[in-house]
C-alpha cells in the first residue's frame, strides 16, 4: 500500500477526493463484504483457490488505484465472464495453462487501451456494437445453465453427490431467500442477496442434516484447515491453443467495462471517461486481469454490487476501496475461512447459480434492448442468431494441432467478423 501511495501524487489524488485514514477502514471492510459472495464463487465453480481469488482481488484493486492515480472508486474482483473457459481449459490443457490465457486475456485489455489512445473510445462502440455484444453476453449466461441445474440437484459429473429430493430443497432455500433478498431487501442487505443466500441455504442444511442424521456440510474442513495458510498460486503456462481460445472471451467484459465506468461517474458525478480516462481505466482492468493470472487467480472486472453500494452510503471516496483491497488480501491468507468456503454444499451454490446465471442472460436482453426498431433489421437479426446458436449449439473449430475454437469464444469471433463483413441495411 506504502508503494502505491508513493506513485500516486497527492495533489491529483486530492482533487479526486482521496483520503486514506483509519475512518474509511470499516466502510471499506463492508465493501469487501458486499463483492465477496460474487468473488468466491468464481473460485469455487472453476476449481481455482478461493485464497487466490482474494489475494488477486484485493492486488488487482490496489493495481488498478495506482494507474488511475486514485480517482475511481471502484473494486476489482472475478469476473463471471470467464467461468466456463475457465472450467473447459481446465479439463482440456490444466490449470497451469489456463491460467495463462487468463492472463493473456489481461493483456488484450493493455492493448485495447493503447487502441484507445490511438483512435478515441468510439472505434471499440463501432468495433463491438450492441448487436455482437447482446448475445455473447447471452451465450455467456445460457451456456452456464447446465452447471447451474447439476448444481442444484446434487450432481458432479456422472455422481450423485447427495440425493436429488435433499438437493433441490436446499437449492430451493437458497434461490428463495437470495431472491426475497434482492427484491425485498433494504438498506446494505438489498446488495448482499449472495451472502443471505448462502446463510440461508447452509442454515437449511445444518437443521435437515440434525432432523435426519444425514451429514450435509463437512465440519472436518473447517476443523482441519490451519488458521493461517498461504493461498495456493499457480505458476502459469502460456500454451498458445489456451491461450487463442481464452481470449475471444475478453471481447464482453471489455465492453462492459465502458458500462461500469458510465455508471460509476453517475453516481460520483464525476466523469471518469475523461479524467482519469477510458483508456486508462481499461489499462488497470487489463494488468489487474494479467497479474491475476500470473498468479492463478480469476480474471478481474468493477464490480456493479459495490457500485450499489457506493451509491447507497454516498462514500465515494476512492481510499475506501484501498481498504477494501487490504482487507481481501489480508482474508486471503485466513486458511479456516478457505475451510469455510469448501464447506459450503454443492446444492446451496446450485440454487444461487440458476439465478445469478439466469441475471447475465437479462444483462445480454438489455445491452439488445438498446438497438430498439433496429433490432428486427435483417442484417443484426442475422447477426444475433448466428451467434447465439454457434455458442449454445458446441460446435467446434479446430485450426491445426491442438488449437480449437469453441463456445463463447468462436460465437464472439464469429460476432465480430460478421459485423465487419455483412453489408449494410438497405433503406
């Protein structure tokens, strides 16, 4: 933290109402609070270390507090853009691999931001418009949904974890209480509906477990975990079909990181698009994304559930999120809440995944939305369509030995070349 304050000049930092104090420490503890039922399940879906995740959130934050020289107030942490690259590349090149396109994928941010200072912020809205990027985001969210339902009735794989009728209850209590949450809730809860999800649901699970003597949540996790662990970093591989198939996935959260900056300088009334600037925001996206994986952990991205909150307790102070950064990578050497965390049962995440899932999906309605009339022209009708049924349908391209494209990254590539490629409507 020393470091990044001493690259951080303060008269800018003043002018961006960057304060660091002790008083922002608990208003920066319940920042982390709000994105942390968002971070850990990334971890917890991919099979990546929880303990990384929140080393690399809070790291990524501090990252991308010192390229913007401290004027945004925004916290990083996973993206869940990534999670069934993630999960595939896994089980195709290993994690060493896949984290190394992870952090590639970092570096196409780096790129993109240079981009911008070549050619100005409206060459990436005229590169990827909402036509491509609607029904990736779709895809993205649509492509989840098996995991989410195998989740949910309590199988992994060809294995039934846990039987079906005690799965879907538990699944059930947590979809409820997360859904209740959001739509009832008020004040600080309204923006924690994970966090009372999981509560709720592993609470389900403790008095079902007592009732029929079943063991639902694995006590000797928590008991056996060490009080203090190191998180469990990867040393990454750049394999380049990992690599060539991860980055095609960056085209989305690139795109909506433009929407979280808009809607932060909302909040602030501040116009972080110009100071600190666009393309210097996408620059400390891009090397929080890239330290990430170097390190093992999941890519990074702003998170909307702490733009919420910002908004709610009107602390706009950039520094609460430096506090927040401290307090994850300090949480992230806790080795009994990693204990805590793998404790959770399958189906309890399961019932939180179909609504969550289901959410990213709405997010692609929207961006389409935007298109209005237009979005029953023929040439982006065309465009959605072929899309979405590359990226939901598994087909697969391979291009020589051991590099193939697949999923949402072909149907991104397949958005992209099409937009620049199809004729205009006729009039």
């Amino acid at each position: 933290m020393t470091a990044a304050r001493e690259q951080i000049p303060a008269s800018e930092m003043q002018a961006a109402g960057y304060k660091f104090t002790l008083k922002q420490a608990l208003t920066g503890a319940q920042m982390l609070f709000v994105a942390f039922g968002a971070l850990v399940l990334v971890p917890l879906l991919t099979g990546l270390d929880p303990s990384v995740a929140l080393f690399t959130a809070g790291l990524g934050t501090l990252i991308f507090q010192i390229v913007t020289r401290g004027q945004v107030p925004v916290f990083l942490a996973s993206s869940f853009a990534f999670i069934a690259p993630i999960i595939y590349g896994v089980q195709t090149w290993g994690m060493a691999a896949t984290t190394g396109g992870l952090a590639a994928a970092g570096l196409l941010y780096v790129a993109l931001s240079f981009a911008i200072r070549a050619f100005g912020s409206g060459f990436l809205h005229r590169l990827l418009p909402p036509v491509v990027v609607g029904p990736v985001i779709m895809v993205i969210g649509l492509s989840l949904a098996p995991v989410a339902v195998n989740m949910a009735t309590g199988l992994a794989g060809d294995t039934q974890v846990m039987p079906r009728n005690t799965a879907l209850l538990l699944a059930a209590v947590s979809l409820g209480t997360t859904m209740l949450t959001a739509i009832l809730g008020r004040g600080i809860m309204r923006i924690v509906p994970i966090l009372a999800g999981v509560a709720a649901g592993c609470a389900a699970a403790l008095i079902l477990g007592a009732v029929t003597g079943q063991s639902l949540i694995s006590t000797a996790a928590i008991a056996d975990a060490p009080w203090f662990k190191v998180p469990g970093f990867v040393a990454p591989e750049f394999n380049l079909a990992a690599i060539l198939f991860i980055l095609p996935v960056a085209i989305a959260p690139a795109i909506e990181h433009f929407g979280d900056i808009l809607a932060i300088s909302n909040v602030t009334k501040r116009d972080y698009m110009e100071k600190p600037g666009i393309q210097n925001t996408m620059l400390g996206d891009g090397l929080a994304t890239a330290a990430a994986g170097l390190l093992g952990g999941p890519p990074n991205t702003t998170y909307s559930e702490v733009t919420g909150a910002v908004t709610l307790t009107r602390a706009f102070n950039p520094a609460i999120m430096t506090w927040a950064a401290i307090f994850a990578i300090a949480l992230s050497f806790a080795g009994k809440l990693s204990g805590a965390l793998s404790a959770i049962p399958m189906p309890v995440m399961g019932g939180i995944m179909i609504l969550l899932f289901g959410m990213v999906t709405v997010v692609g309605l929207s961006v389409l939305a935007k298109l209005g009339e237009a979005l029953t022209e023929a040439r982006n009708m065309v465009i959605i369509s072929t899309v979405l049924i590359i990226g939901l349908g598994g087909l697969t391209l391979e291009f020589g030995e051991g590099f193939t494209l697949a999923g949402i990254g072909l149907s991104g590539v397949a958005g992209l070349l099409l937009n620049l490629i199809l004729p205009k409507q006729r009039d």
